[in-house]
C-alpha cells in the first residue's frame, strides 16, 4: 500500500533508476486496483527503460509514474519510425486531479521534443483522458465474437498443411520468425524486441481472469496464441476461446489458423480482436455470425508535426496549408505548408500562406496513420475548411490502401 501525503509541498518529476523499480511498481499496482506482487514487479521490470521514465513525488512519496517505451511504428507507405510508447501511467489514489498526469504527460512530450523523436502512441485505460494532452484515436480495434464450427464462403482456399499445438519453448522461434515476415507490411504495427516479446507473452496470474495459461498453436506460414476458458453447462460444454494475438503470411495460412481455431471441441465462441478491416468477415459463409464491437484502439500524438508528416507517404498528391493549434508543444502551433509530390513523399515547411484547413494536434494525430477520415473529423467539426476542395483531397491524401491497425497492448 502506498502512503500518500497530501502536503503543501511543491511536487517534484524526475526520471528514474534501476532503484527506482520497486517503489515505481508499487505506485502502478495501487493505481491499477491490483495487488502488489513479486509476479506484477517482474512483469514491469521486462520492458522498464529508467531514463525514459518518470515519477512524481509528493516530499519523498513517489505519487505518479509514466514511461516511454522506445518502440517503432509502421507509417502509412513509409517504413517502421521512432515513437515513445506511452505506458505505466498511474497516480496513487488520494492523489488525483492535483496536476500529477499533467506534469508526467508535459514532461514526456519534452522528452521527445529534445529527443527528436516525432511520434508518442498509447492505449488509454479510459476514452476521456489523452485528448487534452493531443492525442487523437488513430486505429480503432473490433472485438469479434464467432460460434464455433462459423463456416467459409466455398470459395475461401485454406492451407492444407497441418496446425499443431507446441510447448511455449518449442513456438517462441517459430512465431517470433512469422512475426518478423509481415510486422513491417500494415501501418500502425509495431517492430517486436526481445524485451517486448517477453513483456506480450507474459503469463502471470494476474492476466489470466480465470483462463488457462497461453497456448500456442502453430501452422508452417501463421500462428495464433490463445487463452481458453472452461465453461460446462447443462447443454452441453460452451467453453470461450480467447486469441491473444495471431498473424499469416498468405491468405491461405490466414484461413487455415482461424479454422483450427473456430474447430477446437467444447467450445462455444471464439473471441478475437482484430483491426477496422480485418478480413474474416468476408470469409464467413453468413458474416453476421461475427458480432462486433468496435472500441477506441492505438491513440497518437504528433510531437514534431513537420517531421511526423515527412516520416509518412501520401496516397495523392497534395499541396495546402495546415494551420494546426497545439497548446502543450507550442513549436507545433501555427501553419505549415505540405506538399506531396506523387511519389508520396511530403516536404513539410512553415509559412505565412493563408491557411486550406484548421486542425487541432489531436485531430491530427486521430487522421495521422490513415484510419479516420479527415471529411468524418469534419464532420465531427475538429477540422475547419478554409479553402473549398482542400478538405476532400486531405481527406484522401491522408488515407492508405489499407486500414492501420495496432492489436498490441504495450
Ligand atoms: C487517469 C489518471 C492517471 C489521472 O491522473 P490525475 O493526476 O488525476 O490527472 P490530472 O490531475 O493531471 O488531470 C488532468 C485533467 O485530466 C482530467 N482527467 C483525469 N483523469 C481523467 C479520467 N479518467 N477521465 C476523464 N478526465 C480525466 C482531469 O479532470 C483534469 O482535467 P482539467 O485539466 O480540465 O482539470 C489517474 O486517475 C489514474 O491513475 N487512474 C487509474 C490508472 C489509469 O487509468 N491510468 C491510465 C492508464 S492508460
């Protein structure tokens, strides 16, 4: 349990140490309603980058913890960049609405400003509170629901080679190897380092909910890692079947590992999460027998506005003013000129030019990886056409032949 002052001191932010570990893990199980445990503090050790962190003190009480994981994200056409993986963000309860998030959230984005990185990513705990700060919802994630035996259209060609469930050990090489052939091809994917392989299979208690341990089943071109949950009902066995995380290089593989998984016996759903156009439903024999519910997925944050718009292609050719508002990183606020030529790439410069569109930074960032439209953000009344015909061909311009789409939980 953290002991919480409530004083009239100043609170103080620094960044963190190896030393720090402890006491930071403590701060994030009180603020996660989880007891603290052995298990919790080497689950946080696996990924913790102490330069990258920060905690904040109330006199010598750590009160508040925020961390930048160094990973890389897909652009939409462009290769894998920097971005600072926003995650361990807790205040102790007690602490909350004092200021304590917003002193981490300031001292992150300057982190990066000097860092020269141009991209922060994160997942939220809850909707309501990273768009203050700038970011904007830029994948959205589909939680999936089949019935077990959910049949294919005929035309559906599955990959006769056999799926096989192997120990922990045995997969790890062979799903990390498939991982590595298709991470770089989707927008909004992230690169996967030892230390986050760890940290995406970790296997405490505290993840499971009652669920078995992860299991791996294996196909030579994809794999799927899932959880199940054993359910006997009077009717007969309705366990759930819960995908953790799965990827194919073909189609065929794609068809042939969501087969072995809607096929296990005893089952009665399968539950996955997948990205806006996902594409099991066009597979099903009767689509509607996935149930969907689409929820808010990987949230983004332009930190370097001209250089995140450089790092990305361009589906059109475009050449406008964008006069963006960012009260956090003021070196983002006013207009820029992007020009895209037609090979996709953008040079991003100031101007004094009349504005094409007006935006805020969360809007942005929201239309950043290609998967919300700048004309729905219109219509939401975040974006301002200053000039007729400059919204339709951003709206356009910023879209890619494929949805982004981020399914890992950092
Ligand atoms: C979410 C959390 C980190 C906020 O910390 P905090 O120190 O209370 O936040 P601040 O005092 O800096 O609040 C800044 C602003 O965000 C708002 N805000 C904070 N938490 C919010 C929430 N959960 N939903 C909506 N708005 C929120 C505050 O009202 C405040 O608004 P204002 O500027 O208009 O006054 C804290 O409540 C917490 O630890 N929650 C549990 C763990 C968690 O969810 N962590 C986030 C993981 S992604």
């Amino acid at each position: 349990m953290v002991e919480t002052p409530h004083g009239d001191e100043p609170l103080t932010i620094r960044t963190l140490t190896d030393a720090d570990l402890p006491a930071f893990s403590e701060v994030l199980a009180s603020a996660f309603l989880i007891d603290p445990s052995e298990e919790f503090l080497v689950e946080e050790r696996t990924v913790f980058e102490p330069s990258r962190s920060h905690a904040v003190f109330d006199g010598g009480t750590m009160i508040g913890t925020g961390q930048l994981l160094s990973r890389r994200v897909v652009l939409p056409g462009g290769g894998p960049a920097p971005a600072g993986a926003v995650t361990s963000i807790g205040v102790a309860p007690g602490q909350r609405r004092r200021g304590v998030l917003s002193l981490i959230m300031r001292a992150q984005l300057e982190l990066l400003h000097e860092a020269g990185e141009s991209l922060a990513i994160l997942w939220a705990s809850e909707g309501g509170i990273y768009g203050r700060f700038g970011y904007g919802l830029g994948t959205q994630v589909t939680r999936v629901a089949l019935p077990r035996g959910a049949r294919f259209r005929r035309d559906v060609a599955v990959d006769p080679a056999p799926v096989r469930e192997l120990p922990r050990e045995r997969a790890l090489p062979l799903i990390r190897d498939l991982y590595d052939q298709v991470w770089h091809t989707r927008a909004g994917h992230l690169d996967r380092t030892g230390a986050a392989w760890e940290y995406h299979l970790f296997d405490g208690q505290e993840r499971r909910h009652g669920q078995t341990g992860y299991r791996f089943a294996v196909h030579p071109q994809a794999y799927a890692v899932y959880r199940a949950k054993p359910d006997w009902q009077e009717r007969g066995p309705r366990s759930t079947v819960n995908v953790h995380t799965l990827a194919a290089t073909t189609p065929a593989a794609y068809a042939a590992i969501l087969r072995y998984l809607l096929d296990i016996d005893l089952v009665g759903e399968v539950v996955l999460r997948l990205g806006a156009d996902e594409p099991l439903v066009h597979m099903l024999a009767d689509p509607r027998a996935a149930v969907r519910t689409t929820v808010d997925g990987l949230w983004v944050r332009l930190v370097e506005v001209d250089r995140a718009l450089m790092a990305r292609r361009f589906l059109v050719p475009l050449d406008l003013v964008l006069e963006v508002g960012d009260e956090l990183c003021p070196w983002n606020a006013g207009r820029w000129r992007l020009a895209a030529g037609p090979d996709g790439r953008a040079e991003v410069t100031r101007t004094d030019a009349p504005a094409d569109l007006a935006l805020d930074v969360s809007t942005l960032g929201a239309a950043f990886l290609g998967g919300t439209r700048l004309s729905t953000l219109a219509g939401a009344g975040r974006v301002r056409e200053c000039r007729p015909g400059a919204l339709a061909r951003a709206s356009l311009a910023f879209l890619h032949d494929e949805e982004p789409s981020c399914l890992e939980l950092f």
